[in-house]
C-alpha cells in the first residue's frame, strides 16, 4: 500500500495585508493580468501567478 502524502497547509489570507489603524495595505504584488485580489508568488528568481501563468523574472546584477 502506497504511503499517504501530506496535505500541503495553504497560508492565510490576512497575512497578506498589513493593517494600520482602519486602512490594510498589500504586502505583495496583484497580477496585472487577473487584477486585484489575485496575488503574485514570490519566488528566488521571479514572481508569477498560479492563476493565468504570467511570470516576471527578477534580474540579477
């Protein structure tokens, strides 16, 4: 019988944003292509959507 994998733990939402008195602001990027509410994954080398696939590399100097 095949060993049962681990279910991957998805993070918060509200770490997302950072609240300051009555206003949030968002700590990451949306995507241009989808819109606000759709955030970009940060990775070590590029940011990209897990929605529509668009992927900025960062440059490195």
């Amino acid at each position: 019988m095949a060993k049962a994998k681990a279910k991957r733990v998805s993070p918060k939402r509200s770490s997302y944003y950072t609240v300051s008195g009555t206003s949030a602001t968002a700590n990451r990027r949306f995507c241009p292509r989808c819109g606000p509410g759709v955030f970009l994954g940060e990775h070590k080398d590029r940011v990209t959507c897990g929605k529509c696939g668009y992927t900025e590399f960062i440059k490195k100097d």
